[in-house]
C-alpha cells in the first residue's frame, strides 16, 4: 500500500475483475488488415464475464484514420498509439459484435469528432490520453450500454452538466489527471449505476457538501493528487455502498473523520502522502467493517495518540510505513481492533514499541519493524519474553539494536531477554519538533513532545520566562494537552525564546529544548542552525556556571568534554561528559565563584579544543549603616553556614542546547528540573541542588542507565 495503487487493484478485485487466470491467444485466420495483428484473447467484460475475443490490433501504426475490410466479427479493436483524430460511424459499419474499442494515444481534441452513435453492443470505450478540451451535454449519448469510459490525461477544463446522459449502465468512469477545478454532481444524475469513479490528479482543493449523493451504486472512489487541505463532514454524503476510498498524495493536515464516518461500508482507506502530523484519539473509531488501513510515506506525521484507533473490529492489516519522522506510538493507541493480523511499522523512526501495544492485537501474526532506530531496552523485551504470543517478524535479519551501545548492531531477534533491562530511562522522540522554529506574529504555534519510558514518564514544559506547565493545564496563552503538546495562541514577542520539554520518571530524565522566534513575516518554518566559530568558544561566564558552543559539524558520536579547575592534579577536580552527535552547546554548572577553569573538547586522538576562563566572582553586598552588632554577627554566622553547605556539594555539571542569548535563556524554575531528577535517581541524590540564579538547565538525557550514573551529573539535551 505504498501508493493509492494497491488499493485501486484490491478495488478491482472486490468488483470481481479476474486477473489470476492467464490464456494465451490463438490464431484467428481471418484477413486481416494490413500491418495488423488478428488473434482470438482471452477478454474479460467490465463484470468479469471471461470471453474469447476475436482481437484486431493495430496500435503503433501512425494510422491517421482507421484500417479498411475490418473483419466483421471483431470484439477488440485496439487503435492506441496513433495519429487518428475523427472517427465516423461507416468505418465501423458492420461490426455488429464490438464490445471494446480502444482509442487511447490519439489526436482526439473533441467528441463531436467521435460519431459512433447506434453501438448497441459496445461495453468499454478508451479515450485517455488525446486532446479533449470539454464535454458537451449528451456527448455519449448513443451508447446505451457502455459500461468503462476512460478519459483520463486529457485536457478537460469543462464538463456540461449533462455530458454523460443516457450513460445508464455505465459502471467506470475514468476522469483522472485532467484539469477540472470543480466537481459538479449533476455530472452524476445520469450514472445511477457507477460503481468506480477515477478523478483524481485534477486541481480541485475542494470538495463540496453532498457533491456524490447521486452516487448511491458507488464502491470505489479515488481523489488522490487534487490538493485537497480538508473535507466538510456532509462531503461524502450518500455514498452508502463504497467500500474503497483514495486520499492519496493531498495536502490534509488531519484525519477528516467526521466524512469518513458518513461511509458505513468502508473496507479500505488510503492516506497516504499527506502531511498529517498527528493521528489523534478517536481519528478511527467505529468504522466497522474497514479492514486495510495505510498512513504511509508522510513526511509530517510524528505521533500515533491514545485510542486513535478504536473499535475497527474488521481491520486485518494496518500500514504505518516510511514515515521518516514518526517517532511514537501510544502504549495505547490500538484498542479493540480483535483481527488485526499485520502490522507494518518499518522505515519509521521508532526507538520502540510498546509491549502493551502488542498485548492489545489479539490476532497479531506478523510485524514489521525493520529500519528503525530501535532501542533494545525494557521497552522492546517482549520480543523475547517467554510468556507472550509468538509474533513473526518480517524481514528480521534487517531489525536491529540501535541502543544501547553494548548491544548496538546485533538482531534484535537475537537479544535475549535477560540482556535487556527491566526499566529504562524517557526518551524524547528526537524527530517531533526542530531546534528553531519561526512564526509570524499572531499565529497559533504546536510545539509536539512525546517520550516513553517503564515506568512511563510524566511530561512538562518550561517558558523562556520560567513559567513551569504541566499536562492538561493552561495559563495565559499557553496549553498543554495530555499527550504533551504546549499549544501557544496568538503568539507574540513575549512568548518568543528557549522553551524546554521535560519528560522523566523514576530512573531519569531527558530534555528536548526548541527556540521560538516571532516576526511579522511568512508562515512558520524551520530556522537554519545556530552558527558558531571553527573552535570551541566561550559564549558567557557568570559566577557558577559557563556557556560553550562549537560547530556542530565538527562533533562525532565519541567526542568528549572535559574540564579542571585550578591546573589541579587532583582527580576530584576533574571532570568529563560523552557528548551526543549533534551536540552545538553545553552549560557548564555548578562551578565555584572566582575560579580558573580549562575546558577542552576532543573529538578524537588528534582532534583537541582547549580554552581558558575564570568564573566571577560572588558580589558582596554593602553592609547597611543602621544594623545592630547584633543583626551583623547573626548575619556572618548564617553565611559562614551557607559556605560550609555549598562547599560539601562539590563541582557537578549541567547542560543544554544553545539556541539563543544567554540573557535571555531559562530563569529559576528551569534550574529546579535538575533537583527533581537527582532525587529521583538513587546515584545522584547526594548530589549538590543546581543554583536557583545561576543555572540555566538542569535536566537530564541518558543514552543508558550506566551512563546515566557515571557520565553525567548535570541537565543534558541534544541538538540535532
């Protein structure tokens, strides 16, 4: 279901069209005419009747009018490829049994030059690819019982609205990739009987309330490739009896559920290529009798959510394939589809896949997840776990471990499950939002963030301004839903600057931070990254922590930051962190007032960048001229107290993404995220609390429980 093609034959397969049963053609010894091919083939009527068809060949001749001393008994007349652009009824005279005539490929550029009136036994008539500009009424009108009309790749703009009357019969109508802008349903009066209607590929952005109705007969419709952008609910209205519908390669940003609901008889539905960013609850809910689904080759899609498919107790096989940014599905978000028996998830962007979501697909028994980042951690262990249902794995020789590294490359097949852990840190999905983003002033922006984790992770945001919120809260212009999207309303330059998704549970934490900037130009788009020197460069120095940055193009997946304060040999004063490929910024945090520091980042055994800086000193407050002794002594006792504390801490680190003026970054309630998550993490509890004024982020992202205990002690986000 790569394309809209799958579901056309799967649609031609439910209209009985035999394709399995293949005879090869015999000789007709007839006089043929010239240059001609004359053979009895195997033929097959618009209602799968199989025929023996006397077959009269001519294509690819550059015939400019048709062949003279036609055999009379000729079913098939193929004309295609030619130079033929008038037809008249006496050069059909006499062909009392001709069902199929094909004049595709021709010089056709009106049908006022097709007279072939009175063909009482003529069933498929192929016109496509000529030069037709418009439709007039009655333009078939003297071919009562055809059945397949192809006019597709043509030329038409205009179509009368009664161009297809006395077309009674007719069960295919092929209108596709003309240049129709409208689509009038009083074409439709006529066609009681139609069954496939092709007419996609014309730029029609919209379609309009009840515009099939008349089309109660109708099982197969395709509108891919129009530019559609949505669907009023009554857009299908009336079509009662279809069982297959296209969407392909359109530009919906969502599922047009409350249409899809008004087809009680779906079995397949085809969305593919279209830029939908999340598929949300209840997107499919209810569609009884769908039975193939496909979400494939859509390069917006980041997230599939809670109960976003729901109750489709008829559908077998589900497509979620080649989707380079889908990064999440919800534990949850299959529910009661009890014969779902394929599911294709490779070439997506997935880290894993949640055992609960296995759990929940009774009949599941085939998967694909080949292609994806997987991680093989205590979110994939049902893989190996002995307890659950068996599930093959298509392709499994190409499905491997991403993460983490000790496991990195093997078949995830062949990971046992004792080799996985049975908890494991949140990751963000790295593919739901971009580092900048840019929006006109006064637009209404989705910052999207999805994480799993066991246990699972809770998820909040924090503002530019230090403002913390949580799922399901709301505060000013700001949103976030339950899922973890923060919508901003009418965004303005105050809401401009670094936000953060935090995501964490009781093993950890991880954070993805994006740049929100405001003007009064274009729709929202992707900024280009953040330029910096060749070397490693110092950004801004305060008194406890110190902002690095360097060229993300210089980092690789081994590089290392280390630093040392005082020129001291001592291993307590020394410290490093791995940094993560795509890595442009770090904030050192938690250093000591007035110290000297070395920072040096390797990016291998030839590839060093040192530099030197010196935190500021803490300013002392001038002592007010009318305390007591008294107040002044308790006031010395108490900061030598405060020392004492802070010196028993220690040095630790912190960073984060660097995506715009340190003046400007996170302010106090950012610097808590790192005291939320030491406490949670039984290695780093008796670690020192990040200062309330001096650091900028304090959250944490792990790449494994080992590294999470050992490498870092500070808040660390990506930058990809």
């Amino acid at each position: 279901m790569k394309s809209s093609g799958m579901f056309l034959v799967q649609a031609h397969l439910f209209l009985g069209v035999a394709s399995a049963l293949v005879i090869h053609s015999m000789p007709w010894k007839v006089a043929c005419p010239y240059q001609c091919i004359c053979q009895i083939k195997p033929w097959y009527s618009p209602q799968s009747v199989y025929r023996e068809a006397p077959t009269v060949d001519c294509n690819d001749l550059l015939l400019t009018q048709l062949p003279s001393s036609l055999p009379l008994e000729t079913q098939t007349l193929r004309l295609q490829s030619n130079l033929i652009s008038t037809l008249d009824q006496s050069e059909l005279q006499g062909l009392a049994n001709l069902t199929e005539l094909d004049l595709s490929q021709n010089s056709f550029s009106s049908t006022r030059h097709v007279r072939i009136t009175g063909l009482q036994t003529l069933l498929s008539l192929h016109m496509e690819e000529n030069q037709l500009h418009h439709l007039p009424d009655s333009a078939f009108s003297g071919l009562p019982n055809l059945q397949e009309l192809y006019l597709n790749h043509n030329r038409l703009r205009n179509i009368s609205p009664g161009a297809f009357k006395g077309l009674d019969n007719l069960l295919r109508l092929h209108l596709n990739s003309n240049r129709l802008v409208v689509i009038d349903r009083r074409w439709f009066h006529a066609l009681p009987r139609l069954e496939v209607l092709m007419i996609g590929g014309n730029p029609v952005d919209a379609i309009q309330d009840l515009n099939f109705k008349p089309l109660g007969s109708l099982r197969s419709l395709v509108l891919a490739g129009m530019g559609l952008r949505e669907l009023s609910e009554r857009a299908l209205e009336g079509l009662l009896n279809l069982e297959s519908i296209s969407f392909y390669d359109n530009h919906l940003t969502k599922v047009p559920k409350e249409a899809l609901q008004k087809l009680p008889g779906l079995k397949f539905l085809d969305l593919n290529k279209n830029p939908i960013q999340l598929v949300q609850q209840g997107d499919f809910r209810d569609m009884l009798h769908l039975k193939e689904l496909g979400l494939n080759n859509m390069e917006e899609l980041v997230s599939i959510e809670h109960s976003a498919m729901e109750n489709l107790p008829e559908l077998t096989k589900l497509e979620i394939t080649n989707n380079p940014r889908l990064s999440y599905i919800h534990p949850q978000a299959f529910q009661h589809l009890l014969s779902m028996e394929s599911l294709m998830l490779n070439s997506n962007a997935l880290s894993a896949l949640h055992r609960e979501t296995v759990r929940s697909l009774p009949s599941l028994q085939e998967i694909s997840l080949h292609t994806n980042p997987i991680r093989c951690d205590c979110l994939i262990r049902w893989v190996g776990a002995e307890d659950d249902k068996p599930v093959r794995f298509i392709e499994p020789q190409s499905t491997f471990c991403s993460e983490p590294p000790e496991l990195k490359a093997r078949r995830l097949k062949e990971v046992s499950f004792r080799e996985m852990a049975d908890s494991c840190l949140p990751l963000i999905a790295p593919g739901t939002f971009p580092p900048y983003v840019q929006v006109r002033h006064g637009d209404n922006l989705a910052l999207h963030c999805r994480a799993l984790a066991e246990p699972e992770p809770s998820i909040y945001w924090v503002t530019p301004k230090g403002l913390r919120l949580s799922p399901s809260s709301s505060h000013g212009r700001y949103q976030v839903l339950t899922e973890g999207t923060l919508e901003i309303f009418g965004i303005t330059a105050e809401e401009a600057g670094f936000y953060t998704c935090v995501a964490q549970n009781l093993v950890g934490a991880d954070t993805r931070s994006v740049t929100v900037r405001v003007d009064g130009g274009g729709k929202a788009h992707l900024m280009s990254g953040w330029r910096v020197k060749d070397n490693l460069e110092v950004k801004d120095v305060r008194e406890r922590y110190a902002l690095l940055a360097w060229p993300a193009s210089h980092n690789v997946p081994l590089a290392r930051l280390s630093w040392l304060a005082n020129e001291s040999m001592e291993d307590h004063h020394r410290h490093s962190t791995r940094i993560l490929a795509g890595t442009r910024g770090f904030n050192l945090t938690r250093l000591q007032p007035g110290t000297h520091y070395k920072v040096c980042l390797q990016l291998g055994p030839n590839d060093t960048s040192c530099v030197h800086l010196r935190t500021k000193e803490v300013p002392v407050p001038a002592a007010s001229p009318d305390l007591t002794p008294a107040v002044l002594l308790a006031a010395s006792a108490l900061l030598l107290l405060l020392a004492a504390k802070a010196c028993q801490g220690g040095a630790s680190l912190g960073w984060k993404e660097q995506g715009q003026d340190p003046e400007k970054s996170h302010t106090s309630l950012l610097s808590e995220v790192k005291d939320q998550i030491s406490a949670s993490s039984p290695q780093q509890k008796q670690q020192q609390q990040c200062p309330a004024k001096d650091s900028t982020d304090c959250s944490s992202t792990k790449s494994s429980n080992t590294q999470h205990a050992q490498n870092v002690q500070g808040a660390s986000t990506e930058s990809r």
